[in-house]
C-alpha cells in the first residue's frame, strides 16, 4: 500500500510547507511513532543499542524494541528533564549504535554537543521532534541536527494525526518512503470519520458537560487504553514479542496505544484539514511562546537562560504534584501526559540498560507538573489560590515565594478545554 494510493497528491503541499520550515526533506507519515520506527531501522543494525530519555512516552520505548533495537535510558538534568550529556559514562558511549533525543515537552536537547558526540563515534543522531516544532537550539530548529528527525502533528498543530520524517541527506528519501509504504495499512472508512467528527463530538460534549461519559465512549471505542500514566507492560507477552525477530506487527498492541490510527494510510478528509492546521502553525507557536513566557514568570518554573521557547507543555516544578494535578482537575483543566516512573523502573533490566545515573530523572519524573501554555493564566490563577508549592531540583538555588496572582485572574473561572496530549 503507497501513501499516494488514498488520495493522490494530497500530501505533497504538507511535505512541502514542513520543507520550506525546516530546510530539509520531508516525507508525510500517518505518526511520529511510525516515522521513528522506519527511522530506526533505517539507521540501525539489527540488535543496536540506543540511547534515549528514560522520561518519555512509554510508546516510544517500544517503538525501539520492536526495531530490534535494545534501549539504554539516559541521565538527565533534574530541572527539565533533557539528556545530560556530562553524566554518560564513556563506557555507555563506546556501546551505542544510535542516540535518540526526546526534547522533552519542548525543551531542546543539546543538539549541538550530541550531534559532535555522534560524529566522534559514527554513529547516528536521530531526533524525536515531536513535542519541539517551535524550539530553537543554537540557533537552529530542533530536528535540523539529526541524521533524521521525526515530528508529530498531534502535537502544537492539533491535527490529532500525522507527522514528518525529515532527513539531512535527501538520497535516503526514497527508500525510506518505500519502508513506509510497506508499514501502511489501509485507510478505514470509519477512521476517516472519527477523525473528521472527532473535533466536533469534543467540543459538543464539553459543551453538554459529559466530558466523564464521553471518555467513558472513547474507551469502548479503544481510544484510551490507559488505566495508569504508564501501560500495562505485560512482561511475558513482551519477551514473546521479543524472542522472534522483533516486528511491527508483534508490538502492535503496545505502539498503537493513545493512537489506533498509527500506520494508517491517510484519507483525503485528514489531508485537507492537516493542511489548513500547518498553515496556521506560526500563529499557534506565538500563542505558546506567550503562554510559556508568562508561565516562567511564576514561582513554579524552574529558571531558565536564553529566550523562550513555544513549549508544548511547560513542566512546572511542583512539591506534590499529585495535588497539584488534582486542584487543577477540580477545576477541569487537564494536566500534559506525565513519564512517571522512568523507563528503566518500569520496564526493569529485562528490557533495558538501566542510566547509569538515575536519581535526577527521577526527581524531574516525580516534580514535573506540565501544563499548556495556552492556559497560562488560569493554571497560575488555580496553582496560587491552591496554596501548590514550588519545588527546586537537589542542590539547585532556593524556590522564590510565590508573587501573589492578580486578582482579576482568581475570580475568571478555569474555562473546559481538552487539547493533544
Ligand atoms: C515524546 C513523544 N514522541 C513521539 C510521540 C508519538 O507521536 P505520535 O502520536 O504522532 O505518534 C509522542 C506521543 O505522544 C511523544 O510524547
């Protein structure tokens, strides 16, 4: 099955407006979790190694064990959860086949030392962009580093489906749509439909009130698979799908979570609509720079150099952020996905090298209260009245006292909204 089958031509302007963005080649993909995996076996000898954040989207884990690959988890720094680069041992270095960043939430990488680190090594730098379309770092975008890049449209852009697998040598280009082609199954009628009524049924529904029926609704309909912030991992079914070479197929169940839709091939209704979101993506990044920036102005971010950036989520640092989650839930604003516990704990050594360095992630996974920017003030607003207490990473400077939030601000009641994970 081509991706051209569906609907000839329909993703050459997207491929187009990412290009023009990005400077680089692009190739549509249904996902980021998709384009990852052909990432992945593209760069990688079967059996390699990655490096990759033990903070992440449990998906993506098993994204690269159905590559055939083995994850090893990262040391991060405390204060936003990116990969420390001063905390990998080089006896972790020598053993790699890969490196895979996560720009965790939207906060960059360091690309730059990564990239060079890499290079020593001959090995690839592959950058998971999904959460970082707007971000910035030395002053190039976040995916312009790696050997391939892959972003996600579920994210900033609100397509719910859809992204981009970018590439810095554009001779790979077609095998990869050739791999990709080959990954595609074919579009569902009924898909097409949940992903052109979707949009409607939400908002009809957080109109009504029934937000709790309607999630009930998308459950039955296997949209929601989660019972916890991580997946059942369900070891012994894992290590069967382990033990064969590793495949698409045999890990279906654990990479299709959040996202049945994953491999796709995409319908005409998708193309249209996924066309005029990009179209509009500048204007959605100014509003999550503003939110960004005036959600770092609060007592619960944690201090940052350099400018702003347009995060998908600011991960602001709270003591319990259970109760902070639970004050915002009282008043119906939904907190970003959380990567609590770490991969390594998790999955345990069965499944992945452990970091060698584990206590900061750890501390990030447990603290990180991410928010949308989009609602900035109403979550500072929440936070403030709540009494939420900041927190600061062990050894950091002390927290500020928290400024009081103007009251005009306190009495504007939380508005509903649901927005991508
Ligand atoms: C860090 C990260 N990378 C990749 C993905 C996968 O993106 P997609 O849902 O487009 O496959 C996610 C999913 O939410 C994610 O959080």
């Amino acid at each position: 099955m081509a991706l051209g089958e569906g609907c000839p031509q329909a993703y050459a302007p997207l491929e187009e407006l990412m290009r023009r963005r990005l400077g680089r080649d692009c190739l549509y993909v249904p996902s980021c979790r998709l384009g990852l995996y052909v990432a992945l076996r593209h760069w990688c000898p079967p059996g390699g190694r990655v490096l990759m954040s033990p903070v992440n989207d449990d998906v993506i884990f098993f994204v690269v064990l159905a590559a055939g690959l083995r994850p090893v988890q990262a040391p991060l720094r405390a204060d936003d959860g990116t990969i420390d680069t001063t905390a990998v041992p080089d006896s972790v270095w020598d053993g790699l086949s890969a490196v895979l960043t996560t720009n965790l939430y939207g906060n960059p990488d360091p690309a730059p030392e990564l990239r060079a680190r890499c290079d020593r090594l001959g090995i690839p730098l592959l950058e998971d962009a999904a959460h970082a379309i707007g971000t910035v770092v030395a002053g190039r975008p976040v995916g312009s580093f790696g050997d391939a890049s892959v972003f996600s449209l579920s994210k900033h852009t609100g397509a719910g489906t859809g992204g981009f697998l970018t590439v810095a040598d554009p001779a790979a280009r077609e095998e990869l749509a050739r791999a990709r082609d080959e990954l595609l199954t074919p579009s569902r009628l009924s898909a097409e439909l949940v992903h052109g009524l979707r949009p409607y049924a939400e908002a009809a529904v957080r109109g009504l009130r029934l937000t709790g029926a309607a999630r009930a609704a998308l459950r039955l309909l296997g949209f929601e698979e989660r019972t916890d912030i991580r997946m059942a991992l369900r070891p012994e079914e894992l290590a069967r799908a382990l033990a064969p070479t590793p495949s698409l197929d045999a890990f279906d169940s654990w990479v299709r979570v959040d996202m049945h839709s994953y491999r796709l091939v995409p319908g005409r209704v998708g193309s249209r609509r996924t066309q005029r979101l990009l179209l509009r993506l500048d204007e959605r990044l100014a509003a999550h720079l503003a939110g960004t920036q005036r959600l770092l102005d609060t007592p619960w971010a944690a201090p940052r150099p350099g400018p702003a950036q347009p995060l998908f989520r600011v991960p602001l640092l709270v003591e319990d952020r259970d109760a902070a989650a639970a004050a915002l839930a009282r008043h119906r604003i939904t907190v970003g996905h959380l990567y609590d516990p770490p991969l390594d704990v998790y999955a345990g050594d069965r499944f992945t090298d452990a970091s060698p360095a584990p206590s900061a992630a750890a501390w990030f996974a447990r603290h990180a209260l991410p928010v949308d920017p989009l609602q900035a003030d109403r979550v500072a607003a929440v936070l403030d009245r709540s009494g939420v207490r900041p927190a600061r990473p062990p050894g950091a400077a002390s927290v500020r006292v928290p400024t009081r939030i103007p009251a005009n601000v306190l009495r504007d009641p939380p508005r509903v909204r649901r927005s991508p994970r």
